[in-house]
C-alpha cells in the first residue's frame, strides 16, 4: 500500500467522528482550512473531494502550492484543528505511521530517519499531528501517473528532496552582481508571461538574455511555487532529457524511459501556473526538437532562451542593446565609478556609449579594462572607433560562468564562434555591412548578391546573425556589422559585380532611401575603388546613380566629389564632369539656394588644394586618378564617349 491521497483521505474519514464530518467535502474543507479561508484562493471544484477517494484525482495543484509557499505551521495548525474530531487516535497514529514505514516507493533513509524521530505508538497530540502532517505532505507532494481515470503513485519518492523543494537542482543562478537597468525589458517580459505563458527571448549573443531571465526569476518567484532551469546545452536528446529528469532524486520503476516522459510532462502540467521552466541556450530552429510542441502544450510557464530565429507562431522577445544612456553609464559605474555631474567625464562616458552602441558586453569589457588601467575613456573611443580589434589590452571578463582573460575582440568573437559559419555565409555577411541598419528588402538584398534563392539568408536568420523584421527587411545588428568589418575581406571581383548590379537598380525595386543608403555606405575609396579603378569614374558612376534615384542630397555630395576629382588634362574626365555638371545644374536650376550651390561647385573646381595633379603633383589627401595621358581620340574611343 502506497502512501498515496486516496489512501490518506481513506483512513482519515474512516476515524472521524460522523456526526461532526459526514461528506468527504467537509473533510477536505477542514484538513485544508486555512486555503479556504483565505479569500485569494481560487475557486475549487467542489465534486474533487468524492474523486480523492475514489483515486480517480488527485490533490488539485492550487491548494499544494498554497501550502509549498506558506510556513509548515499553516498546515500542521489546520491538521490539529482536526485532532477534537478523531474516535481513535491512537488507532490514526499507528495507521499513518505504518503506511509511511510500509511504503515501497518511500526512499530507505527518509524512513530510517522517521522511525528515528517518531515511535509507532501514539503518546500525545503533538506527536500525532506531526505523523499526520508526514503522510499528508507525502501524498499531497508525490508524482503521479495516470492510467484510464485512475491515478497511481508509482514512483520512487524521497521526501527530504522535497521539503528542500522540487526542482532543487535545477535552481536559477543569481543574476551578476553588475546587472543593471532593464526594468522596462523586465516589464514587458512579465506581462507576456502573464498573457502568453511561453515565451523565446531573443536577442544577439552578449546582449544579456541570459542575465535578463535570470533577474525575471528572482523579482517575481514570489509569483511560482517552484522554478526550474536547465541548459540545453548539457542534455544529449534535448527536451526529453530535460523532462525525464526534470525532478530530482526520481527514478522510474519501470525502464519504460518514454512512457517516464509521457508522465512528467502530466505532472509538470499539473502545476499550472505556478510553475515556471527555464530552458537557456535553447539555440536551434523551431523544428529541430520534435518534443518542443509538448512543451509548449504544458500548463505552466515556459521561457526559452535562444539567439535563434523564430516566427510569428511563436511568442518572441527580441532583446536589444540597451535603449538608454542612462542604463549604459550604470553598467560603466559596476566596474568604473565616475561622477556624472563632472561635464568633461559625462561627455567621455556619452561618446563611448554612442561609439559601442549601447551594447551591454561591449561597455563591460571597456569598463573593466578602464578598472585595470589599462585603458581610459578616450583610448576605449579612439580605439574603438577605428575597429574592435584596435583594443589591444587583454581583459578578464566571465562570460556564461566561465572565466576568461583576452582582448575586446576575442571575447566578443567567441560568443558567435560555435556557428562555424561556411565561406557563403560569410560572403552573404560581408555585404550585409553595407546594408542599412533600418533594414533591406530581402529580395533586393538576394539580387545584389546573385543568390539562386533565399536558403543562406534564411539560414543566418535562424543563426540569428540576420535579424528578420516584420516588414520584409532584413538587416545585421551594430556588434555583428562590426565583427564582420573585422573579419571578412571583400574580394574585388565579387564588389565590381555588386555595384554593377546595384547602380543598375531603380527605385521600383526598393525605396530611394534605401538605395541611397546602401551607395553611401560602399562610397569609401577601398570599396568604390574595386567597381572603378579611376576615382573620378568612380564617382561618376555613383553621381549617375544618385541622380537615377533622385536623392538630391546625396547628389550634392557625389558632384562635390567629382568637382574634387576630375582631372582637366584627361580627356574622358573632362567629357564626363561636363555632363554631369549639367544634368546637376538642371536639377537644381529652381533652388533657391541654386545661386550657392553653383559657387561652391566653381570654388571646389579650382581649387588648388584638389587639382594639384594637374600640375604633377599629387593632391595632399586624395590618390592620383590617373598616372598617364592618352589623346582625346584614343581616349574617347577606348572609352566609347565618340559613339553617337
């Protein structure tokens, strides 16, 4: 006989006085007084109690965490408040103890400890409550299986484990000591937990997704009876480890593992509410896990962690670098201390939350290098501005728990190292970077690359490499850009087809300002330079491309370019900066500020300090565009300008 609810209900009503408690409802309503007392109970099923002693339900889930989450005195006061209705208590407390002590399934030193602290003779009211509240809390607390309608408790069970708690080694790690800010994020998270119960937080590696969670587990545990959190990353099969094993110190009698599965997740959904599983580094697509859908049919509340993509069936919680500077300057001040109200430090602190973006590792790094001495605000900026490789101090940070001493980059660099990405994912990175952070049609960005389909872009949004928004557009987040910057080499070759393909795009195809955007961001001389060896063709091309698309101001800037540029003893340049220069002026004629815009032109033309070249000399800040001279005719038919 198992020291079950059925079997305790069973010996209870059997020695209570009838004419006091005559309905098995009334003894449920005494042995649990003080939950029905309390007006924040929820309503209770009032045809449960018969069930109990039938075995056909067990204990509803509501009135064992009301008692998980109270004093043990709560309960062993409602159960002596029952003692002055007992015939024979002396027969009670032989029975109760007997059914613990013969228990098969009771671990052998929780009975061996009982036997010790309690005799199986009855000796007064004291002792007899605290063997009652034994075998109340053993059927209340145990697993359960289902068979039919019938529930059994078949299950090995140590009691110690639980009054330590169920999932007591799967508790939540405390979030670092320098977590700071996100009480909005937090916010927000709560409130879908509330409406939605499962959520994926995600987010780009570093962010602090991790640390986020953790801190949700501590502000509101007070909402769960138990939290239970566990690595994906530490369980071979998955989800099926992590639900087979999911109670501590529980072995399952039979060597059925699947059917162990089966019933843990109905005991895990039994919870309800009051329940919460964390599973992190949960990083692999929907589909890769056949258990996620039984997860996500449980009860309780679910918070997967994951730098992977997931779609709109499911709830998602995209977490990003911090949203404010003030967040940035407290997480500097953890590792940095620094008075604000100084004007000079605040504006150092500011520029180098701008420069980082407001990602949350990135300030941690250069706040401890800053710790160390080894950097100062202004070498973080400076550093920083022209690459994260040019942080050349080494740093001791603790990343995921593991500790670690090595450059800004490195540190960041191996958070994203474990995608071990293929040389087209990198090669569809690469041009990313000159992607606008706001986003790019996917479509666009396919035929700018020449991609036969959208299978490697698909492939880095569930990498979470490539953010996918919901209004078509694709695009990198600000560390990923700067990885990549870093990192990957562009090849000529592949950047001559990519800005042969792009000028040759018009605005049906995607907005200008988009367009514009993506041309800004290859106008630096290393990239233009690989579509057209001659600058000043170079930017001719852009300035035609410019014009297409009718950004003007962006034209402005392309002409200005050219004006500083173009070479009068070349030929070609002549014939191209005199078109140019027109097709600028017609555009402009009806500008108020037409008059302005002609004179800087004209200024920039003769300027000396650009058109050095023309005397032999090289210009101090720009290449020379060309190194030889040809005649008009070889130079108009090499060219194809004398075609008309």
């Amino acid at each position: 006989m198992n020291c079950d609810i059925k079997t305790v209900i069973a010996i209870l009503y059997k020695q209570l006085v009838s004419s006091s408690v005559n309905t098995y409802q009334a003894l449920v309503d005494m042995l649990f007084k003080s939950y029905f007392n309390d007006p924040t109970s929820p309503e209770y099923d009032r045809s449960e109690p018969s069930k109990l002693n039938k075995g056909t339900r067990t204990l509803s889930s509501n009135i064992t965490d009301f008692y998980v989450r109270k004093d043990k005195s709560v309960l062993l006061g409602d159960i002596k408040g029952m003692l002055k209705y007992i015939l024979d208590k002396p027969q009670l407390h032989v029975s109760f103890f007997d059914l613990i002590i013969n228990d098969p399934l009771i671990s052998k030193p929780f009975k061996k400890q009982f036997g010790l602290n309690y005799s199986r003779e009855y000796s007064d009211d004291e002792h007899l409550a605290e063997v009652f509240y034994t075998a109340v809390t053993i059927a209340a607390y145990r697993p359960y299986y289902k068979v039919d309608k019938y529930w059994y408790a078949d299950y090995y069970f140590d009691p110690n484990s639980n009054t330590e708690g169920l999932f007591s080694k799967a508790k939540p790690k405390a979030p670092p000591k320098h977590f700071t800010g996100r009480e909005i994020e937090l916010d927000e998270l709560h409130s879908l937990m509330q409406n939605e119960g499962k959520v994926f937080v995600t987010g780009v590696a570093g962010v602090g997704k991790s640390e986020l969670v953790r801190t949700y587990a501590q502000k509101y545990a007070s909402e769960y009876a138990h939290i239970g959190y566990y690595n994906y990353n530490e369980y071979r099969n998955g989800i099926a480890d992590i639900i087979a094993n999911v109670l501590p110190n529980m072995a399952f009698i039979r060597s059925d593992i699947e059917a162990l599965y089966v019933e843990n997740l109905e005991l895990l959904s039994a919870f309800g509410k009051n329940l919460l599983l964390i599973i992190d580094n949960y990083n692999v697509p929907a589909d890769h896990d056949s258990k996620l859908p039984d997860l996500l049919e449980l009860e309780c509340d679910v918070i997967f962690i994951s730098y992977s993509h997931y779609d709109d069936d499911f709830m998602v919680y995209d977490l990003t670098e911090f949203r404010t500077f003030r967040e940035s300057y407290d997480l500097i001040k953890q590792f940095y201390p620094f008075d604000e109200n100084d004007p000079d430090i605040k504006f150092k602190m500011h520029r180098l939350a701008l420069i980082t973006d407001k990602y949350p590792f990135s300030l941690e790094l250069c706040a401890r290098s800053m710790k160390r001495g080894t950097d100062t605000p202004d070498t973080c900026a400076d550093a920083l501005v022209g690459g994260i490789k040019n942080m050349k101090a080494r740093i001791p940070a603790n990343k995921d728990r593991k500790p670690k001493t090595d450059t800004h980059y490195r540190h960041i660099e191996s958070l994203f190292r474990k995608a071990d990405l293929t040389v087209t994912d990198k090669y569809v990175l690469s041009y990313m970077r000159f992607m606008p952070e706001s986003g790019v049609p996917k479509m666009l960005f396919q035929k700018l690359t020449r991609l036969i389909d959208f299978t490697e872009i698909d492939k880095l949004i569930d990498l979470g490499f490539i953010h996918d928004n919901s209004d078509g557009t694709i695009s990198i987040t600000s560390i990923v850009r700067k990885l990549v910057e870093a990192d990957y080499k562009i090849n000529p070759e592949e950047m001559l087809a990519f800005g042969e393909t792009l000028f040759s795009t018009d605005t049906s195809e995607a907005p200008k300002e988009v367009l514009a955007e993506i041309a800004d961001r290859i106008s630096p001389l290393k990239y233009l330079t690989m579509i057209e060896s001659d600058v000043f063709v170079a930017y001719h091309l852009l300035f035609q491309f410019y014009f297409k698309i009718e950004s003007n101001f962006s034209t402005d800037m392309a002409m200005s370019c050219l004006a500083m540029n173009y070479n009068k003893n070349i030929f070609k340049h002549r014939l191209l900066y005199q078109a140019d220069k027109a097709q600028f002026f017609e555009r402009f004629k009806d500008s108020e500020n037409f008059d302005l815009i002609k004179q800087t032109l004209e200024k920039t033309e003769t300027n000396p300090r650009w058109h050095a070249h023309e005397d032999g000399k090289e210009p101090p800040s720009d290449p020379l565009v060309r190194s030889f001279i040809v005649s008009e005719e070889d130079d108009a038919e090499i060219f194809g300008l004398n075609d008309e």
